[in-house]
C-alpha cells in the first residue's frame, strides 16, 4: 500500500472510530444523568478534573516520545522498555500519591468526603493507563490504527458495560460505581493491546538500539510532562473554583454543582464531540511531520501543516451553524435540560477558533515545538484561573463563558502565529478564513429556512 493511501486508510479508521466512541460517550453521559442528575454530573467532573491530574504525571509526553523515536527509525526495544519503565515508574508513584491523599483532596478541594472512595478506585488504573499510552504511541508510529482504535472500542464497552450494571444492581454509592466502571475499562485495554504488541513486534522486528535513549526520552517528554502537570494543575484549580464561585455569587451549593455539571458535563461535550473528526488526521500528522523534519524537507512539513489549516475551518464554520441551529433540541435531546441549548448557542462561535486550535498543537509536537505549545498553555491557564477566581463570584456563570472566549482567542493566537513562523506558511485569507466563513453562514440560513418550513408543514 502506497504511504499516502495508507495514510488516507488510516484517517478514515481513526475518524470513524473516534467518532463513533465520541457518540457513545455522549450517550453514556446521557445514560449516567439520569442516575445522578445535574448535580451528580459536577461532582463527576470534579473527581475526573483532579483524577487527570495524576494521569498527566504518568503519561504526559511518555506516548508523544514513543511515536516520534519510531517515527525517526529509532524506536528500539531499548527504547520502548525505557519508556514503559518510567511510565510505570511515574504512574506507581502517582496511584500512591492519590490513594493516600484521597480524604485531604475529596474533603479540601471536591468539598465532599464521600468522593474520596471514588479517587481511590480511580487510583488504582493509573499503571494501566501509563502501559497503554506508551504502546498506543508505538502502534500510531507504525501507521497501525486499527489496533489502538480497536482497543478503544474495547475499554469503552466494557467501562459502559461494567458502570451501568453496577449503577442498576450494585449497593456502592453511584459515583464509587461509575468510577470502579472506569478502572474495569482500563484493565481490560492492557489485557488487550500487550499480546497484540508482542505478536506485532515478533512479526515485524524492531531496530537495534542506541546509546543514550533515556536522554532523548526526557528531551522529548520531559518539558511536555512538566508544562502539561502545572497546566492540568491549573486546570484542576479552575475546575475547583468555578463551583465556588457560583456559590458565592448566590447560588446554593447543589445548584452551583448544577450549573457546573451542565456546563462542564453536557455543553462541552457537545461541542467538542466534532473534534474526534479532526484531531484523529492530527495525530497522524505527527510522524509524518516528525520523518519530513528530521529529513530537513521544509516543503513536506508546509503541505499537510496548510491543508489541515484549510480543512479545519472548512469544518468548523459550518459545524458551529449546525449547533447555533439546533442548539435546544440537543441540549433536550441528550440531556433534557433547556440551559444546556442556551449555552450551546452562546458557545458555538467559539467551534472553529477550538478545532484549529487543537490541530495546530498537534502539528507543533510533530514540529519538536511542544515547549513552545506548552507555554502559551500554561500561560492561558494561570490567566483563566485569575480571571475564575476573580470574576465568577461577581458575575457568575456569564463570566465563565467570557473567559472562555478570551482564552481561546489568546490561545490559537499564539500557537497559530507559532506555526505561521516554524513552516513559513502565507495565510491566504480568502480561501482558508472567508470561504468557510461564508460557507457556514449560508449552512446557518439554510438550516433556519428548512426548520421554519417544516414548521409550516406540521
């Protein structure tokens, strides 16, 4: 198979699948609000905020290195031992600082002592975790995206499966449920990708080693793993502090967790769900970019780096008239809640800026410009939680969503014009920012004229 047809190949089966796991996501957080409703909803984004925490200083970084050194041709057994070993290192390490933090955490931060039994069921698929993202990251280099996607599927069917049962039949307290649902999914992905990983290395060989792995390791995952930990700490404050926030603006302490769970919980969600199409072609472009580079073939890096720029608004602009169009019937649709469309039409303009955004820092990585990325990350974040702890209380929720705005702006602004500088790319205004622009103002009219006629018909 030619490399651009398996490219295409590839694309298609990692869009498809993310797609289709995005949807069931969505359903299953549809499923698990009528469990726990609104409220319930927050308090799980809660725990999942500061559980991401401990994910991050695991895995940061760890599959990024793994992709780019097989990419390069230097993804030796040496190599992927030394990954799994300081995943593993880092992840062991993690579990224990959240099992025994897990009352401080749950009774300091969560405001909730109960949530400190879930942090620890959640604790314990932190070395699972750790083995699957080095292994995705092998299988991604190798252009196999049947595998990981594959896996995907799997830990997902069963962390619904596992959730809902015990969520139907189980005395343990719904979220200890849903969590011990999570883990089970987490366990059950290693017990599928590790004897794939050793048959396809048995098949296919790997490249002898090289000296000095461990420092190309840390060169690569070393300021990733960092810059994403303060910056997921960050995020975890600014996720702590919203619901704070809103209660001291006036809302009561279930109603401030409300709000949260609908914004966090069912909002976000939905407008992101669009993502699984883009930024599974962004992933892939990250050993392509990565080979072309370390080649010194600037013409190869500019090509892929200009249609993904181009393609991302043709999609976004568009997919952002589909949300301001039907806004209210999703938010009734997949979680029954009136406020959830209300805010769904407000955020919507944001799509096109937060798709490119995400496909820009992936092309960075590929770029070896994770310090960079991670910076204006980190940057956007301390900003956010000032402007959460500073505005929410006064202005609530209203602020949150124009902080939100502000942020991505700032945020794609820096890593877009980054990317503009490293490839030498000419924006060409016309046809990569007004086309799609007009393209999804003529889908918006469209949409809004057939709504009214068959409005007219019934």
């Amino acid at each position: 198979m030619g490399k651009k047809r398996r490219f295409l190949v590839n694309t298609f089966i990692l869009t498809a699948g993310s797609a289709i796991l995005r949807f069931a996501g969505l359903w299953f957080r549809s499923v698990i609000n009528g469990y726990i409703g609104a409220s319930g909803i927050g308090m799980y984004q809660l725990i999942f905020s500061v559980f991401t925490l401990f994910v991050t200083a695991c895995t940061s970084g760890i599959g990024l290195a793994v992709t780019r050194l097989v990419a390069e041709g230097r993804g030796s057994k040496e190599c992927i031992l030394r990954c799994l070993a300081l995943a593993l290192s880092l992840s062991v390490g993690a579990a224990a600082a959240l099992a025994l933090g897990a009352d401080f955490i749950a009774a300091r931060f969560l405001g909730s002592a109960a949530a400190a039994s879930s942090l620890r069921i959640l604790a314990c698929g932190l070395p699972f975790i750790a083995t699957c993202a080095c292994l995705k990251g092998y299988f991604f280099a190798n252009r196999n995206t049947a595998v990981p996607i594959l896996g995907e599927f799997w830990e997902q069917g069963v962390t619904m499966a596992v959730s809902i049962s015990l969520l139907q039949s189980s005395p343990l307290p719904p979220l200890d449920a849903l969590m011990l649902g999570s883990t089970s999914g987490e366990v059950a992905a290693v017990l599928y990708i590790v004897p794939l990983f050793l048959r396809y290395t048995r098949k296919n060989g790997m490249p002898c080693g090289e000296g000095k792995v461990l420092r190309v390791i840390i060169h690569i995952a070393g300021p990733m793993l960092a810059g994403s930990f303060l910056r997921n700490g960050l995020f975890s404050a600014e996720n702590v502090l919203i619901p704070v926030g809103l209660e001291k603006n006036g809302a009561g302490g279930v109603a401030a967790l409300a709000q949260y769970g609908v914004m966090q919980g069912m909002v976000m969600p939905i407008l992101t769900f669009p993502l699984s199409l883009l930024s599974s072609a962004a992933a892939l472009l990250i050993p392509e970019i990565a080979e072309a580079t370390a080649r010194g073939d600037p013409a190869a890096v500019r090509r892929p780096a200009e249609k993904a720029f181009r393609f991302t608004l043709l999609f976004g602009f568009p997919t952002a008239a589909v949300f301001i169009a039907f806004s209210d019937e999703l938010g009734m649709l997949l979680f029954g809640s009136a406020q959830a469309g209300q805010i769904l039409r407000i955020m919507a303009p944001l799509a096109p800026l937060m798709y490119l955004d995400n496909v820009v820092d992936n092309l960075l990585k590929g770029l070896d410009q994770q310090m960079f990325s991670l910076g204006y990350n980190l940057s956007d974040a301390l900003m956010r939680v000032f402007l959460i702890w500073l505005l929410i209380p006064v202005f609530g929720i209203r602020a949150y969503l124009v902080i939100l705005f502000a942020s991505e702006i700032y945020n794609a602004s820096l890593s877009i014009g980054r990317l503009l500088k490293v490839t030498e790319l000419r924006v060409d205004i016309i046809d990569w920012i007004l086309t799609p622009a007009v393209l999804g103002g003529l889908v918006f009219y469209g949409l809004m004229l057939a709504k009214k006629a068959a409005l007219l018909f019934h």
